[in-house]
C-alpha cells in the first residue's frame, strides 16, 4: 500500500509524540516491526481460515470502507471479532498513525496533537479509549441495522454512548464559513489532544444518518470473508468482497481446491458404483 507524501509527513509529526514517552514508533516501518515481535499475532494462523489468511496477514488494514467511519470499524480483523482479532489500534501511537494514513488529521494537526498528548500522556490514553469505544458502538448499531444481530443485543445502550461522544466532540467544535469548494458552513472540531475521536465522532454520527443502508456491505464470513463493512458503490452494486485481491481471491481459491478434491474423489470411484450406487 502506498501512502501519500501529506500522510508520511503527517506521521512524523506523530513520531515527537512517541519518542518523547518511548513508545511504539507511529512510521510504517517501526510500526511493522512492533507487530512482527508481538506475541499476540501468534494464535492468528488458527483463524486463517476463517476470514483468509491476506487479512491475517496485513501489517496494515487496507482502506476500503468508502468512509472514514467504516473505515475505522475495519481496523480490527475478523468482524465480529474473535478472542484471537488483530487490532491496528491497539495504542495511542498506532490511532495517531492510522489518523495520518487516512486522511483524518493534516500534517499540521498530527503535529497539534502529539504535542498535546506529550504534554499530558493521560490525554492521549483517553483519546485513544474514545476512538476504540466510538468504533465499537457504530459497529453494533450498524450491526443492528444490516440484520446481523439483534438490536436488543447493545446497539441500544451502543447508540446511546455515541450520542454522547457526539455530544461532547459538538460542544467542543465550532462553525465556520466555508471557502470556495466548500459548504456554506464548515464544522471544525477543536484543536487539541481531542481531536481524533472528536472528528470520528462526527463522522460515525454523519454516516449513521446519511448512509443508504443498500449500499452498506460486510464481506462475507460465511464464504472466507472478514465481516469489513463497505460501501458497495459498484454500477450495478454487485461487490461482494472488500478487496477481491485479498478476501475475494483466497475464498475463489478455498472453491477450486473444494472442487478439485471433489473431482478426484469421484474419479477413485469405480463408474458403476458411481450410476447405480451399488457393487456387482
């Protein structure tokens, strides 16, 4: 996966942050490093199979939600997760990273936010913690809505937690006059050790109110999908996958060695035992 200039850049910023309370690098390449010598991404070949092995794989979601909201559900592998899910946000260092990559923070703003996490490190554990709750509630509420759970199982009290987020990241934020390619009114989140989950509260909030739930897709787990939710925004809305070069392939691969073993099954079987289903 290739990342832009603004969002290396953005990284960097990030890294005064993790240097400064010695921990993990936000860059990609530290990054990648930290989970290759975690011990949690051991048990992950058990569940290979279950949501394909290109996901257990990846050192990094890829970005395929269509929105900043589902692509924040999406960073954790399988859905609904396991005991043994992977994680890419699993600490401050690696949701300021994630923020940078996709687009939700500037440059400049990554480099607002370290500081004010470096300045008070409690702040960014509580940044973090929002982050993490707001993608759970959306994923339960949009769960409820799709049809895949029951709304009596959380998406309630789910809703009702992300009504509150909001509610603080509004009280928190501003309007401004929109410039030229903008709206009319711009609405700007605080600038701070807040401002991640704050702009992902209005996000997961926008999304719940403006999206066409036909278009909202969960790559299939019941056929070797991951459960990543998508916006399927296809010409004739036939995407099944969130990624055919991850999930659609190992699942296309799972039918053709299915297939093949079937065939060499009944190929061992003589051609009259075969018709008539008896001996001689």
């Amino acid at each position: 996966m290739l990342e832009s200039s603004r969002e290396t850049d953005g990284c960097r910023q990030a890294d005064r942050f993790t240097a400064q309370r010695h921990l993990s690098q936000c860059t990609a390449s530290a990054d990648r490093n930290a989970r290759k010598s975690e011990p949690r991404d051991a048990p992950i070949t058990s569940t290979v199979l279950a949501y394909g092995s290109s996901i257990a794989s990846m050192e990094e979601p890829r970005i395929v939600g269509g929105s900043v909201a589902l692509d924040l559900i999406n960073t954790v592998a399988p859905r609904p997760a396991t005991a043994e899910a992977t994680d890419w946000l699993d600490s401050p260092p690696a949701l300021l990273h994630w923020a940078c990559r996709v687009g939700l923070i500037s440059e400049s703003e990554a480099g607002g936010v370290s500081s004010a996490w470096a300045t008070e490190p409690a702040s960014a554990v509580a940044a973090w913690h929002s982050a993490v709750d707001i993608r759970e509630a959306l994923y339960a509420v949009l769960s409820a809505a799709l049809g895949s759970s029951d709304p009596a199982d959380g998406a309630v009290a789910a809703l009702e937690r992300l009504a509150l987020r909001w509610s603080a990241a509004t009280a928190r934020s501003s309007l401004r006059l929109g410039g030229p390619g903008e709206p009319p009114a711009v609405l700007t989140a605080s600038a701070g050790a807040l401002l991640i989950p704050d702009r992902l509260a209005h996000a997961a909030v926008d999304l719940m109110r403006t999206a066409d739930l036909s278009q909202v897709r969960a790559c299939p787990v019941s056929e070797g999908g991951c459960g990543w939710l998508f916006l399927d925004r296809s010409r004739n809305h036939s995407r099944r996958w969130c990624a055919m070069e991850d999930c659609g392939t190992q699942a296309k691969s799972r039918r053709l060695t299915t297939r093949r073993r079937t065939d060499r099954t009944r190929a061992a079987v003589p051609s009259h035992v075969r018709t008539t289903g008896v001996g001689n």
